[in-house]
DNA sequence: ATTCAATCGATACGAAAATAACGATAACTG
DNA sequence: CAGTTATCGTTATTTTCGTATCGATTGAAT
C-alpha cells in the first residue's frame, strides 16, 4: 500500500546538519539554549527559516529563552538519522576519495564507509586511512553481502558510467557522484550529483552581482 | 543608477557546467548537434528544463535537428564567463585542499589558482600540485596585489572564522566554504556555504524514500 | 508539392521555497 | 501583580522553480 507521500525538502536537509555543528560547538562552550535569531544570524540566513526548519523537526522553544541546545541537537540527529549508523562505499582512491575517507564529518554522524575500491591495481591492497583498497571487481558481491545502500563516486569521468553499473549490480540504492559525468541508471536508483563546477559558477556569480 | 535587477539562477548555473562537460565529449566523439531532449534523458532531467537553460544562455536551436554542439558549448562558456580567466586562491592543503588543487574541471574551464597558502610551518615552502605553499601572513597582500576575488577555504573548521577574516582584509569577495562552521563576514561579501554533510543527508533521505 | 513528424520556443500552470505578517506565550521589570 | 518585551509558532503572501500545454518551424517522406 502507498505510503502517505513522504515529504522532505532538500534545502532544509542541507541546512540542518550545518546547524547541527554550530549547536556540538555552542554545547562544548557550555552553552545551554539559544535563539533562532541567533542561529540564523550565523549563517547569515532568516530567523524565519530557521524556525521553520527546526519546527519540521519537531523541536520546540520557549518564548523569551530560544530553544535548549541539547534537545535540538537530539532532534535533528534523529530526524537525519543520524543516530542509526548508515553505512556506505567508497570508489576511487584519487586525492578526493582520500579526501572524504578523512572526512570527519562522516564518522562523527554516524555514517561509516564499508569499504573502498578503485580500479588502479597498484593501490589495491594498500591502506588509506586505515582501510584496505579492494579491487573493483568484488564490489558487487560485498555490497550484496553487507546490504549497502550508498555508493560514493569519486573516479574520473571516464570510469564513472562503468563504476556505477557496478554498483547498480550490487545493490545500491543512492550513488554520490562527484564526477561531472551523467550516470544512466535505472529508475529507483538515487543519484546526487555533486558538481563542483557549478558551485564554483554560482560563486562567481554571485560576486559579479556584488560588484555592482 | 541601479543596473536593471541582474538575474540568475543557482539551479541553472548548477545544471550548465554539466551540459558543458557531456558537450564536450560529445564534439569529441564527431558529433556535431543535438537534441535538447538527448541532453535531458542523459542527466534524469525534463527536457523543458534543458530547452529553458540553454534558452537562457542565448543559445538557438533548429527545429528538427537540435541545436549546434559547438555553438552550445561557446554560448555556455559565454554566459558562465568562462572565457574570461577567473582565478582565485586556496587555503588549507590537507587532503580535500589538494584534492581540488588537482581538479581539472577548474584549469580546463578557465579557472585558475593563483596562490595556495596553509598555516602549518611544515607544509609553507612545499609544492603541490606545482605551486608552492605560502604562509598565511602573506595572504591579504598578496590578494590585494592581485585584485583575487574567490577564496577557497579547505581548512578545518577550527580555523575557518580567522582565515575568512584574512580574505576578507585582501579584498575577498567571494568565499567558498568547505569546512562545516558558518562564517561571519561583513555584508557584501558571498559565502558558498558547500555543505557534505547536507549533500549526504539529501541522498539518504532519498535512499530511505525509495525502499517504500 | 504536400504531408508528416520531430523539435524548438513561448505561454500558462502548479508546486515548492523564501519572506512577511501577526497573534500567543513566557520571562523579565517595576 | 500588571505591563512590557523578546521569542516562538502559525498563517498568509510573494517569488522562484519545475512541469505542462500548444503553436511554429524545419527537415524528411510520399
């Protein structure tokens, strides 16, 4: 039977976690509650937003006071998930794989990275950040075996279609795909395209317009 | 007088670097046009969107047969700017620093790096990726020597705050933000905040969407 | 030459996001 | 204890983005 239409706006998913940092650093400062205003200001967004996005939460503040830090850490982790462990592989031990293997954003979020690959056979065998490069050709089975539904994409362009195939093999649901390569997949696989290019053109952008 | 209200989009912008990327490809495969509904299908998109895009960088098609491949790709780099040379600096060389120092997408679409700086003794004087490191003291001199608009800020989040303040003494005016915390910069000034963290969040969102 | 089909380009519509307005509540003040 | 004010939370408005519709144009087919 249809689920209800789940509902998630991707701004808003991007604005929590950012959020969520702010708030660790506020909590080790000792810090106990803290406006939207306050929140908003620091990153130069509306207040109104702020509060919109944390009611979607289901967090709640107090008039006068602002909303209790260590609640609102709670419910943005839980409604990322972020106290489930997600899990997720890696493909393409370039300088930008290496790059997100030490991202510690990742582990502290509780999201872990199963496994790397990468095509090269004279990195396979070898230890990044503490995890053995595996070559490609078991990523089918292994993503089958430990059920793992994301699949980071940091190959050059030319690998990326055949990569991703792989991954559809293997059961993966979302790939994260940091090459500026269109992926054909079929219907029901995610694909987030993360290009680089484009924030970069949007940046430059935005300083034009500046400069008026 | 005020310009008359400069518009762009963020999702256009997003999108055009990587209807430009696939062009490319493509003229160097021999083909020499097509369709906007091609370009759609190849990146999961609508073809209207594609033909609003393109429309939007000047771009005319044929009916019929589609649009020029070479034509595209000169009004694309046109109305992104990449014809011109932009350039910019970075700071922060650990693993992402030198992961985006080695990214061709930038050398190849006119971008360039004009100086590369990092606090840590032991890194300053090094080279990577062919440019030496530099001390951070140098950073606002150098930029305002230069007229540098874009910085690029890889350093840990710790950090962020003081060296966004060091671009913004050299003449800064846009700043490109890969560490998670917000930065405080005076109005007139953009932050791109490039949130990984929001990215994931988005696709697992996604992923769970899809299982239902 | 006429018809047909594919593709563009423009207009119109709907959904989603950002922004604004306003009433409600709880702490502070005198 | 009453008034004031900061802050929340809801509703409404505007803007932006994506989608749908439809006529116009051009190349191919008959």
């Amino acid at each position: 039977m249809d689920d209800k239409l789940v509902k998630y706006s991707a701004p808003v998913l991007r604005r929590l976690p950012m959020y969520h940092h702010f708030l660790q650093q506020l909590k080790h400062q000792g810090l106990t509650t803290i406006s939207a205003a306050v929140l908003a200001k620091h990153f130069n967004l509306d207040g109104i937003i702020v509060r919109k996005d944390l009611a979607l939460t289901g967090s709640v503040g107090k008039p006068r006071v602002g909303f209790e830090i260590a609640g609102l850490i709670k419910t943005i982790e839980e409604y990322l998930g972020w106290n489930k462990l997600n899990r997720g592989v890696l493909v393409g031990c370039g300088n930008l794989g290496k790059a997100l293997l030490g991202y510690e954003g990742f582990s502290q979020n509780g999201f872990n990275i199963d496994a790397v690959f990468d095509s090269d056979p004279l990195l396979v065998g070898t230890q990044v950040h503490g995890k053995e490069v595996l070559p490609l050709s078991k990523l089918p089975n292994l993503c089958l075996r430990m059920h793992t539904e994301i699949g980071i994409l940091t190959v050059p362009s030319s690998q990326a279609q055949s990569v991703a195939e792989l991954m559809v093999e293997g059961g993966i649901k979302g790939i994260w795909n940091f090459s500026p390569s269109g992926l054909n997949v079929p219907r029901g696989i995610a694909v987030l395209q993360q290009s680089l290019a484009g924030s970069l053109a949007v940046l430059v952008k935005q300083v034009e317009d500046i400069k008026k």
